[in-house]
C-alpha cells in the first residue's frame, strides 16, 4: 500500500486540531467558505470517481446500500452534534472537564468511513490521490470544530491531545482496514460495502452545501468557493 499516503491523512486532522488550540477565536465566515469548499470537492469525487468504480454495472442493491449509507450518516449525527460539517455549538448539554464519548465515538466511526475507499481505490492512481486530496481538505475544518468544542468543555491539555490523536488515526486505519478486507473479498463484493460508503459521501458533501445557505441560496462568496472545489476535483481526476 501507499504508506506515506497514511501519513498525509494525518495532516488534515492535525493540523485542524493545531489551529484550534493555537486559535484564541473562530472566523465563522471563513470557516463556512472552507467547508463549502470541501463540500464541493467531496461531492466532484463522489460522482466523478466513486460511483464509477462502484456502479460501472446495474445493480439495485447498491442503490440500496447507498441509501443505508446515507441514512447511517444521519444517525450518527445524533450523536456527534453535526461537528463533521463544521457545527461548533453543542445541542445538548454535556459536562464539562469530560471528554464526551459520545461525540468522539460517533466522529470517529464518521473518520474511519472516510478512509475505506482509499484502501479500494490503491490501484487506481487518479482516484485515490483525489479522494485523498478530498479527506484532507474535509479534515481541517471538521477536527478545527471538534477540539474547538472540547477546549469550551474546558478540557486538559492532555486530554485535548488525546481525542486530537485518536480522531486523526482513524481516516489512516479505514484505509489500511479496507485494503486489508480488500485481500480476501472479491471486488464484486467488496463494492457493495463501497457503495455504503458512497451513501455516507453523498450526505456529508450535499449537507455541508445546503445546511449554511439561508434560504436555501449560495451567496456568491460560497457559490465561488463551491465551484472551486469541484473544479479542482474534476481537474485531478480527469486530467
């Protein structure tokens, strides 16, 4: 496998979790610009890279997995307050000087997701850097949000670096997992978990897009900053 590419994919989360605890305030605006940004690039990959790989046959119980994909995303938002689309305010009301587990644990499941098509797509030099290149960029802003939320819960140094490190390991263990289940499954199979997967991209991208827009309209700053995203993506991927 592209081991080093593990080691990029802990830059993302690590550098987010580095801003937040070096940042003394948070500039909502540029951070939702960011987001749309990533969302746009997601979304590219999503469809110009994912769903080709998966879908290249019809099969409708793909399209049922991607709609249990999509759904689970969902779910795990119950638990993780929406931190992953940049959300930086708790719904409910959590102690302070614990780490919520709750939060971490459904974050973390949303992180070890976003790694598994890396560890399917390793023989496909195209889509793997552009799903890397994306998870990257989605990682910054997501784990900026979430150790954002934890030093509010007026957490320790210590524990902050912890749920920094366990959070950012988890993109690099889906990928090295998937590769590893990869081994023994066919990839006729195998796509079926990857069209699950595809049902969780296709959430996260299209609710980073919709949620932030008031009244449901792109302002022109994030119009641009969507456009970007999925023009980059689209460049990396077929040029």
């Amino acid at each position: 496998m592209k081991y080093f590419a593990l080691i990029l994919l802990l830059f993302g989360p690590l550098s987010g979790a580095y801003l937040a605890l070096k940042s003394a305030s948070v500039n909502q605006k540029s951070l939702k610009l960011f987001l749309s940004f990533a969302g746009g690039y997601l979304l590219a990959v999503t469809f110009l890279n994912l769903i080709p790989e998966v879908f290249s046959e019809y099969n409708h119980y793909k399209g049922i997995l991607v709609l249990f994909g999509f759904f689970f995303q969902i779910f795990l938002e119950r638990y993780s307050e929406g931190i992953e689309h940049g959300h930086m305010h708790l719904h409910k009301k959590v102690k302070n000087n614990v780490v919520p587990v709750g939060i971490v644990l459904s974050l973390s499941i949303h992180s070890f997701t976003e790694g598994i098509p890396l560890g399917a797509l390793i023989d496909n030099d195209k889509s793997f850097y552009s799903l890397l290149i994306g998870i990257i960029i989605h990682e910054v802003p997501a784990s900026f949000a979430l150790i954002t939320i934890m030093k509010s819960l007026h957490l320790s140094l210590k524990q902050l670096l912890f749920v920094s490190f366990v959070y950012a390991i988890m993109s690099p263990m889906g990928a090295v997992s998937s590769n590893i289940v990869e081994m023994y499954l066919n990839p006729a199979s195998f796509n079926y978990f990857m069209a699950f997967v595809i049902g969780t991209f296709l959430h996260i991208s299209t609710t980073i897009l919709f949620e932030n827009s008031e009244h449901h309209i792109f302002s022109k700053q994030k119009l641009l900053s969507v456009l970007a995203g999925v023009s980059i993506a689209a460049l990396i991927s077929l040029i």
